[in-house]
C-alpha cells in the first residue's frame, strides 16, 4: 500500500451533503476483476452526460479542478455500498485525502486499505477549508498527518483526530493482511477454544 | 459481579482472538459469505500472496448481483460479457479454494443474505461479515452481522479474523403495537427518517420493544437489513423461541445434541439488565404510519398522507441536498404524495424479496390487475422462496395480475443486471436505496413496503395500501 505522510495539493470543494459511493462510482463499473483504471468514472453519472461528454460546471471538470488531490465534501460522505470500488476510483483519480464533518463507516475503513486519508473536522473547519476550496487551483490545503494537521492556503490550521493503529498503518504503508498474521498462534488458540465453548459452529 | 453487557458486548467478547493497548482487536470470524461483485480482487490477492483461504468450510458464495433473473439465464449468452466473467470467477474462485458455492443453477442459489439464513448458516451469537452492506440482514439472528470492503474480504479468507475497533452502543426501541396495514419496512423506514442516515454512524444498533418482538423472523431481518441506512455498523434482535424456531431443523443448522448445547448458549445472548447504552431512539408503534420515500436518500422519508416538502422546510446542508433530490425526482413542493403517479414496481431484494414479503404483495394483488401503463416485476430472494411462492399459488396471482414473475438476484435494487429503469422513469420499490441512479440512470426510486408497492402497482399512483381491501393468500 502506498505511505501517506503529508500532502500539498489542490482541494475540490463539493458541499453536497450524503455523497453516497453510487454517486462516486455507479453499478455498472463494478462488474471489473480489476482494482485499478476506476477513475475515468469517478462520479460518472455527475461528471458526465449520457453521450459521455463532460458536463462543465462539475467541480473535476472544471480547469482548476482536474488536478485536484483532495476533496473537501458536506456531511456524511461515502454512504450506502461496501463498494470497494469507491475508493479505488477515488485514488485512480489522483484523490488522496478527502475531508468531511463524517464519513460512512465501510467508506471510512476502506479508505485506509489504499492510501487514502479520512479527515474528519467540525463543521466549522469543513466550512473554513471548502471556502478555501472554493478559490481554485491557487488555494492549496497541506494535510500533515504526522502532525495531524490540515492547513488552508492563509496558513490557518486546523488539527484532526486519527485512530493511532491505522495512522502508523498509512504512514508506514503497513499490508494488513501481513500484520494479522504475525498473530497466528492466537487465532489457533482462539479456536482451539471456540471447538470446546462452541462446538456447533 | 461483572458489570451488565449488551448484546453487542456479550457477542464481541466472545470472538476477541487479541487486543492492543489502544483498543484495536482481532475479531474472529464465524461465517463468511461471498458473493461475484466484491471478491475477484481478493482472491487475487490471495494468488498473488500463496496465500489460502484459512477457513474454507466457514466460507459460502453465490452469484447474486450480476446474475439475470430470466427464465434460461444459465445459459451464459444471456449474460453481458463483463458480467459472465465476474460470476465465472466465482466459478473458479470458489472450487479453486474449496469453498461452499450455489452455483447459478442451484434451486438454493438466491441473494447471499437470503440464501445464509435459509440454509440455517446464520446462527444466533455469531460474527457474519460479507463483501456488501447488507449483511446487517443476518443480525435479525442475534448475530453480529456486517458489511466489509474487499480487502477486508482478502483479510478475512487468509486470516478468519478483521481488525476492528468496538463501536458504541445504540439502543432502538420501538414500543406498543403496529396499526393494520403497517409493516417491518415502516418500522425500519421510520427509524431512518427519525435518526437520518448518519444518526447510527459510529454504533451498533439493538433494535427492541414489543412492536420489534412482535415481528416474525423476515419482518426482523429486514429491518436490521437498513441498519446500515441509518449509518450503523450493525442492527441487532436479542434471539427468542421464535428465532430458534426458525433455525431448528435447516440444513447447516446443528442437529440433536449439539442444537440443544447451542440453545442453551444462545438464550445467554440478551442485554443485561441497566447495560449501558451511549444512545437510545425511542418510537411509538402505534403512530408508525404506512412510509414512502420522496427524495434521493433512504432518511427522506414521509407518511403516506403527507405533502412533498420544499426545500425551505429544511436547515443547514439539507436545504440544498432537498432541493438537488425534488428536482432529480421531479417532484413539486406540496404535491400530495398520494398524486405520484408511477411507471414501474419492483417486488424484491434482500430487504423484502421473502416469502411473507411475496405474501404481502400477493394478498393485494390478488384479483386485481396491474395499472394501464405500470411494469410490475416480481423477484423472489433466492430460488427456494420461487418454489415455495409457485406452492402457494403465489406466482399465479403475480403472473395474473399482469406482474412479470422472476428468477432470484439482486435484481433492480442496483440494476448491474438488466433489470433497470428508464429516464425518469419513477418505481415504487421495496428495495433499500433510493439513491440518485441507483436502480438505472436518472431513473427515480420511492421505497415502500411490499403491501404499499403491490398498491401503487394497481392504482397507478402512491397509494395508503389500506385503502384497499385486502384477503389472505
């Protein structure tokens, strides 16, 4: 997995609040075996119009936007499907932090497992920073993880919360997988025990 | 004298292989289903690792969400390209690891969170996870049921575990009895529209009260079902005799002896008495009315009787999500809901597509027509509830009616099969999300219950199902 540490970057500003992971990635792009090249459809049915034409006024199709790393999103972001998808289409995209009043709990997790950074903020922050957002590719956000910090472009700060497992995790870029199975004689033990306690199962 | 434990403590207890310092756990996995659309990456990532699958009889897949729902759909031609390479990579993926699989053809094979629990894979005091939000389905069982990514599927076929840290718990108590014509999905409609779709962000859910121990095991399973709609990690029902009732006897169900050793675990598996909850919603059944949906999120939600809101009726945030959904479902503010006139039904899903759903549905529709101009499509969960509905002569009243009668999936509840909505076309629906583009582009959802659906399928328009006369099938 890729390491996140700090990051300076373009931040699009979507105010809309319960942005759900059908909005960021539609049905039809989850039939891939695939994880990657997921980003040409990042928002597809807001980012483009039915013949596959670019709808101007969305914010990544706007010139300031389409370099954009991060996302500053209204509340509840990421809602609704597990989609793993979302995610990975999100991160094809070039987004690599995307900051929020809250985020869907599947969403937030999956965020984790590819890079990607969930910064939650009061929502006078969120607000603060989507104003800044809103200047344009000059307004740049730095997001300092370590620090856990996110700095809008005037240099006001703002510091955020991060569970401390999964914070050494991306800023290691730590395989999970890996790490679980350093504590393999504990799973043995459990279910040695789980025979006896719960022989049904 | 330990201190009283909820459900939720009682059950993540029970599987906590380690703990850190911090509070992380390794939480070990009792069941784990699988299904084509959010595993293909996690197998490969096994191949790519020499990984295996530690747990291959713990571990069940079937096709559900690519897969038609047409007569004769097991011949692959009636399949998108796309689509039969992701359901023949199940295929392969689950003889390869050796894991249990409803293949397409199997009479068993249905959507995953209603083929667990009818193959008696479910059991109370379990942990459930699957690639897909819905599994919350299974905490109907007293089961600690929830939805992962898909490396979390890859963490969980190479270890049996998921590192997890405990969420807080939530109580939702639903007092008194439900009025006639009023129904799980209302309740669990209700609950949303009352705590909105982040009000369970954060929380497992215990759903309790007299109106929740009323319902039977489907009406239980879909409510918890929308767990997840509400924001919840998971939704869960303390088992009682009606639960046991249900398992007893199903194929993967424990047998004799070992039932009996399982029962006497499971009636442990309640909320002691001043447990703590963080939060507690509390609302009265008796003033649940009969829901639709309105706009572009399961929390829009509104009595039957009610008007079409304005956006002005709503604060912060809100205001310009309202707006955003009345104009994508083309609504006008003050339009009563009762007006809405519809183009299509959809009968079906893991919230709703049961037999005492079909039941519901079936005891309007029976002697009745489908509206000039309506397309009523009708998807049984899995093939076992087919059989039983064309036992009942359940399917006849669909087919009589003038509904289409299908083969199981998930079907229209997310359209990556076929089975899609137009433009703008507007469906009364008793799926789970009403998302913008959820059951087909720019097409425009109102959810409901099955009795509320199979009404707007005869009427034409949203109707208050008990405005029709109904007779038991």
């Amino acid at each position: 997995m890729d390491k996140f540490t700090t990051l300076t970057g373009i931040a699009a500003p979507m105010p809309l609040v319960n942005i759900d992971t059908d909005m960021i990635i539609p049905k039809q792009f989850l039939k891939t075996i695939q994880r990657s090249g997921l980003g040409k459809n990042l928002f597809d049915e807001m980012r483009y119009d039915r013949k596959g034409n670019e709808i101007p006024d969305f914010v990544l199709n706007q010139p300031a936007y389409r370099d954009a790393e991060i996302i500053v999103a209204g509340d509840n972001f990421g809602c609704g499907s597990s989609r793993e998808h979302a995610p990975w289409a999100l991160k094809d995209f070039g987004i690599k932090c995307v900051i929020s009043t809250s985020f869907a709990d599947i969403f937030f997790n999956n965020c984790f497992k590819n890079g990607i950074l969930p910064v939650v903020l009061p929502a006078e922050a969120v607000n603060y920073l989507m104003d800044d957002a809103a200047k344009g590719a000059n307004a740049r956000l730095t997001v300092n993880l370590e620090e856990q910090t996110v700095t809008a472009s005037d240099g006001q700060s703002f510091p955020f919360e991060v569970d401390a497992f999964k914070k050494h995790c991306l800023m290691n870029g730590l395989d999970d997988i890996g790490l679980s199975l350093e504590k393999v004689s504990a799973i043995d033990t459990y279910e040695e025990r789980a025979k006896t306690q719960f022989p049904w199962l | 004298m330990t201190a009283p434990k909820t459900l939720y403590d009682k059950i993540w207890d029970a599987h906590v292989v380690d703990q850190a310092d911090d509070g992380t756990c390794l939480l070990y996995i009792d069941r784990h289903l699988v299904h084509e659309v959010t595993s293909p990456q996690a197998f490969e990532g096994l191949r790519m690792a020499n990984r295996k699958v530690r747990a291959p009889e713990k571990t069940i897949a079937v096709p559900d969400h690519n897969v038609p729902t047409t007569l004769g759909r097991e011949n692959p031609d009636q399949m998108p390209e796309e689509s039969r390479i992701q359901v023949a990579a199940l295929d392969k993926n689950a003889k390869d690891f050796g894991i249990h699989y409803y293949p397409v053809t199997d009479v068993r094979q249905g959507i995953v969170h209603i083929v667990g629990p009818e193959q008696g894979w479910t059991l109370p005091g379990m942990t459930v996870v699957c690639g897909d939000s819905h599994t919350a389905t299974h905490g109907a069982f007293g089961s600690l049921a929830h939805g992962i990514g898909t490396s979390e599927v890859e963490h969980v076929l190479a270890t049996q575990t998921l590192i997890q840290k405990k969420s807080k718990n939530m109580k939702v108590e639903i007092t008194g009895k439900l009025k006639p014509g009023v129904t799980a999905k209302d309740i669990t409609l209700a609950v949303i529209g009352a705590t909105g779709t982040a009000g369970g962000t954060g929380y497992v859910i215990e759903y309790c009260g007299e109106a929740i121990r009323d319902l039977s095991m489907e009406g239980r399973m879909t409510v918890c079902n929308m767990a997840i709609e509400g924001g919840a990690r998971a939704g869960l029902i303390a088992p009682d005799e009606k639960t046991f009732e249900y398992v007893k006897g199903r194929p993967h169900a424990p047998k004799g002896a070992a039932f009996e050793a399982a029962l006497s675990y499971w009636k442990t598996l309640f909320t002691d008495e001043g447990a703590h909850f963080d939060k507690v919603v509390t609302l009265k059944g008796e003033e649940i009315e009969p829901v639709v949906t309105w706009g572009t999120s399961p929390e829009d939600v509104l009595p039957i009787s009610a008007l079409v809101p304005a956006a002005s009726d709503f604060t912060g945030g809100k205001v310009g999500a309202a707006q955003r959904s009345l104009d994508y479902m083309g609504l006008t503010p003050g339009m009563k809901l009762t007006d809405v006139k519809i183009d299509a039904v959809f009968i079906g899903s893991c919230t709703n597509g049961r037999i005492e759903d079909l039941r519901a549905a079936a005891a309007v529709l029976k002697g009745r027509k489908i509206a000039d101009g309506v397309r009523c499509m009708v998807v049984p969960g899995s093939g076992l509830v087919r059989a039983q509905a064309e036992e009942e002569g359940l399917a006849q009243i669909f087919t009589d009616a003038g509904a289409e009668w299908r083969m199981a999936g998930c079907s229209m509840c997310l359209a990556m099969n076929p089975d899609q909505l137009a433009e703008e076309e507007r469906c009364a629906s008793t799926s789970n999300r009403n998302f913008e583009g959820r059951q087909g582009y720019k097409g425009r959802t109102h959810l409901m219950s099955p009795a509320m659906a199979a009404a707007a399928a005869v009427t034409g328009h949203l109707t208050d199902v008990r405005e029709l006369t109904t007779e038991t099938v």
